[in-house]
C-alpha cells in the first residue's frame, strides 16, 4: 500500500494575535521516564509530553522489567526495576529519536545480559557522533558491536558497567548521556574524562534529574570535561509534573516578531529549568526582537531584526531557527560552533542550507554551521519544501513560509506532534495561513 505524507500548506500571514499554548517538554519526558523505570520503588509521571518516541520508550523500559501504567490520562505509575534489569526479550527500535538511542544505550551498559538497539534510516546512516561510545565503553568493560562495523546502529550492548576509568570525546552531549547513565548506576567508582566538552546545557538537564532522584556524582569544577561517581544504589522513586518545552516558544515568539501588525504571547515558562534552549530568547533579543518578559509569560511583537554572530552549541537544535531569522534580518548573520546539528533527525545543517537556497536565500554552509548576508539583493519566494521527516524543520520552514507571496508547500508535516503536536493548530486559531494537505507517495 502507499504510505501517506502530510504536506504543510502555508500562504502569507499577518496580524497574528493571542496566546499559544505550549507543549510538554519532550527533554524531561525521557529523563523522567528513563529514572523511574530504574528506580526502587513506584515513580509517578505526570503530563509527560506524549508521541511516538514516548510509547516507543515506554515499550523499551517494560522490556528491561519496568511496569508502566497510565491510571488516568496523562499520569503513568512506574513501578521501577530497583537496578535489577532484565534482558529485553526482543530489538529495540528507536525509530528517528537520538535522545531514545542514547539513553537506550545507556541502560543497555548498565544491564548485564544483551540489548539489540536499531533506529531508521537517521540513525542507522546519520548518527555518527555514536562512534563516541566505543571508546568509553570498551574501557569500562562494556561489550559494543555496530553490526555494519562503521560506528552506528544496529548496536549490540552487553554491560554492566561496574566500575572503571573511561575517556571519550565530548563533543556531542548524546554519547555523554550514555556513559553518565551507566557509570551513575555503577555500585563501584566511575571517573570518566570527555574531551572537547559540547552542548553542555543538555547534560546539564540530565545531572539535574540525577540530583532530583539521589544520584550522587561530581561534575569537577563544572567544566564538564572530568566527572567522578563515587558508586550509587539505585534511584530514589519520585513524583513528578513534566514542565512546559523551552525549544518550544521560539517557533510562535518568531512568527510574531516577522509578521506585520503581530503580537503572541506564550505563559507557563519555567525560568528555573536548565534547559539550554531557553538561551534563544536572548539571542532573538540581541538580534533586535521585541520580546517582554513577565514572570512566566513571554510576548513578542513585530520588530526589526539585525544579523548577528552567534554560538549555537548550547542549543544546536535551533540553528533552522535562527537561520530562518535570519533571512529576515538586516546584515550578515554567522551561526557558529554548531557541528552537532549536522547529527540530529537530519543533517539540519545542510538540510537549512539546502531548503532555504530554494526560497532564494544567500546563504553559504560552514561546517559547523551558517553564514546568512540579507543583503538587500534578495528576498524570500514560496518554494516546495522537505521536511526531512524531522520535527524542526517543518516548524522553522514553516515560519518562513508565512512571509512570502504565493504557496510554500513542506513535506513531513506529521512530524511536528513528536515536539509540538498543537502547533498548527494554535497558530491556525491567532491567524497563521496553514493548511494540511494528504499526499499519497
């Protein structure tokens, strides 16, 4: 049978006005979900932000022994494994989640029997950051085998980790989360050494959730580069609401701020949350936005935006977004220090380059990142677009779209409900131009 795709049709927009709910931080979700499952005793999960990737992770946990119930909508009980982890009877299949793939792995190294992990074609083909496993985990005893033999899934793990000195490149904060789960629930002293410490807010995220549930651990001076685990039992059983997601605000706060006569406003940001993405309200207010911050609300207006150099490596999962910023700046904007991007859902770096060329865009690709001149000399046009089956594409084209004369048509619309499934439909209610259209392909 052929399969459907959902095309985002999207016409030029103005005087957008209101509110737009948030969705559920996707981030906390899998950290919440990850610790309860290994923790002793019974863990509540409240207002998880729910897709594809969370019932595929729900179904990953219960295979390690972990019962997972929702008792009424929106609340799982997880009565945890106690750190006693039994082998998962069948492949675990991550579809396009790195964050699940990592994390996967990390409990694979902390399980003493087998675990056999594969993904789709993104992570079995653009996942090359999770090379950066080998080495660790060889040296904490840890059995890794790519089967294709070049670095990336299909894996076969086989822990535990029970102790040990590893070193390991850093660069990218996923295969970090892999060594940092296994080494945290390590009975015996783990040191673990990174080089080339990257996207450090993100980790930053998980040793938050392994201070909230009693692992004991030492980031040396902070720098990320040198942690120390002194040997843990397993996690403390908690109770836990699942904040609102910071990569989230940008997309609205954005069509505010380029489209004429608009004024959005988005409630129920939790300051607090070290969650790095927050940072892009900063760097949208350094390129000129007009963005009030009041308690948890944030409203952005229309502006005038200005090009600016920026280092993307706390929040790489928004170079589409500032790049499409960009567009509409004036002068000459570099995003920077984003290698990373190039090993999410897609290579994002090149995907940006490529879809906003089509629009007519000048933009020139870097290898680790984005050199945009709105020069005067050109202007955006509607184009047919790929969405690259990747969530912030779609949400960043889409922003693009609504500002220029004519039809912009973005494949993989379906793919925005694995980080914010309400957006079309809030941004339809203050006044955006988008429709859903079904292809058969």
């Amino acid at each position: 049978m052929p399969n459907t795709n959902i095309f985002l049709k999207v016409t030029k927009s103005q005087s957008l006005r209101g509110e737009v709910r948030m969705p559920r931080s996707k981030t906390h979700s899998f950290r919440a979900l990850i610790l309860a499952s290994l923790a002793d005793g019974i863990s509540f999960v409240r207002n998880p932000k729910l897709s594809g990737d969370w019932h595929e992770a729900v179904n990953a946990m219960r295979m390690y022994g972990a019962n997972i119930e929702e008792i009424e909508t929106n609340v799982f009980r997880v009565e945890g494994v106690g750190g006693k982890l039994q082998t998962p009877a069948d492949v675990i299949n991550v579809n396009n989640s790195g964050t699940m793939l990592f994390f996967v792995a990390g409990v694979a190294a902390a399980c003493p029997g087998w675990t056999v992990i594969t993904g789709d074609e993104s992570i079995r083909t653009l996942r090359k950051i999770s090379r950066n496993l080998f080495e660790p985990f060889e040296a904490l005893g840890v059995q890794i085998i790519s089967t294709k033999n070049d670095g990336m899934a299909p894996f076969v793990i086989k822990g535990k980790v029970d102790g040990g000195v590893a070193h390991m490149d850093g660069v990218g904060c996923q295969p970090v989360f892999s060594i940092l789960i296994a080494s945290a629930f390590s009975e015996k002293p783990v040191e673990v050494f990174a080089r080339n410490p990257g996207e450090r807010a993100y980790i930053d995220l998980l040793l938050y959730w392994f201070r909230k549930v009693g692992l004991h651990y030492e980031n040396v001076d902070n720098k990320h580069e040198h942690y120390l685990f002194p040997g843990n039992n397993p996690p403390q059983a908690f109770d836990a609401e699942i904040p609102l997601e910071w990569s989230a605000p940008a997309y609205s706060l954005l069509a505010a701020i380029l489209t004429p006569n608009s004024e959005i406003t988005v409630r129920g940001m939790n300051w607090e949350d070290p969650y790095g993405d927050k940072q892009v309200i900063a760097i949208l207010r350094d390129m000129g936005a007009d963005i009030s911050i009041d308690g948890d609300a944030l409203t952005a207006r229309t502006s005038e935006l200005r090009g600016i150099e920026v280092d993307m490596n706390d929040l790489p999962d928004q170079v589409p977004t500032i790049a499409v910023a960009a567009c509409f700046a004036k002068g000459k904007t570099i995003i920077k220090n984003a290698l990373t991007a190039r090993w999410k859902e897609c290579d994002r770096i090149a995907a940006t380059c490529r879809e906003l060329s089509k629009m007519g865009a000048k933009v020139i690709e870097k290898e680790d990142g984005l050199i945009i001149d709105q020069d005067a000399t050109w202007k955006l046009q509607a184009a047919q677009l790929d969405g690259y089956y990747d969530h912030r594409m779609v949400l960043s084209l889409a922003l693009a779209g609504m500002q220029v004369e004519g039809e912009t048509r973005i494949s993989d619309a379906q793919m925005v409900e694995k980080s914010f499934e309400n957006f079309i439909p809030e941004m339809r209610k203050i006044g955006a131009n988008f429709d859903l259209v079904e292809k058969q392909v």
